[in-house]
C-alpha cells in the first residue's frame, strides 16, 4: 500500500501540471487518501472490491449520490494513472460505474425580478462608491453569466471599455472574452470614473472590484450581496450561481444558440448547458398551462 501512497501524491502533481482546478484536485485527493486509509484498516488489496466495499459503506452510512458519484470518478482516474504506470495489471476503473444522479433543475430567478432588483441597485448607486461597485458585480455576474470567481479575478486591464468585452479567466485557468450589455457598460463607466478612485488606496491591487478597505473584492462579500438581494424576491436566498444560471435561461429563452451560451459560460461539453434547455421548456409548459385555453 506504500507504493499506492506514493503514486497517489505522484497522481495529485500530475492534475496540477494539467491545469485542472485546485478545488478538484483537493477533493480527488481527499477522497482517494480515505480509500486507501480505508483498504488498509479492512487489510484488502487495492482493487476493484476494496473499492466496491469501501463506496458500499459510504452509502450504507447515508451518502449522498453525487457523493458516490464523485468519489467514482476520482478512483477512475486514479485506477488509470496507476495502470499506465505499471503499478496495477488490469485498469479496474474501467468496470466502476457511477450511480445514476436525479436530475435537479437549477433555481432560475424572473426577468421581472433581477430588474426590479438593478433598478433599486441603480437608484441607491449614484453617490456610494460601495453601491456602485455592487451594481457592477451584479450586472456581469447576470449579464455575462460569469462565475463568481471569475468575476473577482478581474483586473481593469481585463475591461475593454472601447469593445463592450471583458477577459474572464476560468477553470483550468483557461480565459475567455465575454461581451456585457449596455446597462452593464453605464454601471462600469461611472463606477471607474467616480466609485473606485474613492475606494483605492496606495496598496490597492489592480482589481475591478475594490472593498471599502482598498483591497480585491472577495467571493463571501459577493456572496453575501446576491443573497441579500434575492432573499427578498420569490426565488428566496440563493448565491452567485443562480444569476449565472439565470442569464444562461434567460438568453435561450429568447433565442440565443446553444453553443453561444456554452461558450459565454465556458462549458467544455455541451451535455452542461443542455441542462438549460429543460429548465427553458419546463417554464413554457407552465406559462401554456398557466394561459392557454385549451390546457
């Protein structure tokens, strides 16, 4: 088992080399560490049992499907790299199969809504530099679709102004240009030219979005004003994500390609945004329910 542990942390540098996110290599490596832990306390072999044992006893104990499913997937590439690398004879991953999700159609907040919510940001905004600066948040989280990090990674050498496009960086650290609205564009102008120069201090970054205190805007702060601000609508609390998959639903529901919404949200398959198109079709099958005659 010494040889697996090794190869385990060998496997872990390896997905940092590839790029893939911190978060999934923290979580592979959490998860992988506990089977090992777990093959060695039960004295089994690392093979496709201990691994059928160890997933049984997570779910015997309550864990969820997409734990299972997770945990799966990290065994699956970990049963790969030990393959290739000689360690196991047979690739045993390869016969692992992951439990079948529930599909859970995202929460979608109403275009009626997220307007009456800028309006209200746009109003208190015209002399806080602290309530421009989260009119601008919420209008590229909503109006590009963009994921929370990625908003808060962004510098004001990643805004071109001229072109209406921002430069978001994402997972994988792989970038993208994504174009903002005319609103979004009225919010940014005025909050650079008259919000964060009363915000920046000598040490702050070159980051967009600025604190009270000078400093880079964090996740928990953005967080907090998107929940804050929902909280008061039907959708009830919710984060971020909701506005990013607001804006993906929003823009099919009026059209928009498939593929364009995959690539202004950044999806690397297709099978990720289809989830979109259902949650477009449920709300149509409501509102013919809600208003046709013949319903």
């Amino acid at each position: 088992m010494e040889r697996i542990s090794i190869e385990l942390e060998a496997f872990l540098r390896h997905l940092a080399a590839r790029g893939l996110a911190a978060n999934t290599i923290k979580s592979y490596g959490s998860d992988l560490r506990e089977l090992v832990e777990y093959a060695q306390s039960k004295k089994l072999a690392f093979d496709l049992e201990a691994v059928r044992d160890w997933l049984f006893a997570i779910s015997k104990a309550g864990g969820a499907k997409s734990t299972l499913a997770r945990k799966s997937a990290a065994v699956r590439a970990f049963s790969s790299h030990l393959f290739e690398a000689g360690v196991i004879p047979v690739d045993f991953g390869l016969r692992l199969k992951s439990p079948k999700l529930d599909q859970v159609l995202p929460k979608v907040a109403t275009e009626k809504s997220l307007d009456e919510i800028l309006d209200r940001m746009r109003t208190r905004s015209q002399d806080d530099p602290i309530a421009q600066m989260e009119l601008v948040a919420f209008e590229l989280l909503y109006g590009t679709g963009m994921r929370v990090s990625e908003l808060c990674g962004i510098d004001l050498a990643d805004v071109d102004f001229a072109r209406n496009l921002v430069m978001v960086t994402g997972k994988g650290s792989k970038q993208r240009m994504l174009p903002y609205g005319h609103y979004a564009a009225e919010a940014i102008e005025r909050y650079v030219r008259f919000g964060r120069p009363k915000l920046q201090i000598p040490t702050s970054p070159e980051a967009l979005l600025l604190s009270s205190r000078g400093k880079r805007v964090g996740v928990r702060q953005v967080y907090s004003l998107v929940a804050n601000e929902l909280e008061r609508t039907s959708t009830g609390k919710a984060g971020p994500h909701t506005l990013r998959h607001s804006a993906a639903t929003h823009l099919l529901d009026h059209g928009a390609d498939l593929r364009a919404v995959q690539e202004l949200l950044g999806h690397a398959s297709l099978g990720t945004t289809q989830i979109y198109t259902h949650v477009s079709i449920e709300r149509l099958k409501t509102s013919f329910d809600q208003a046709h005659p013949r319903a």
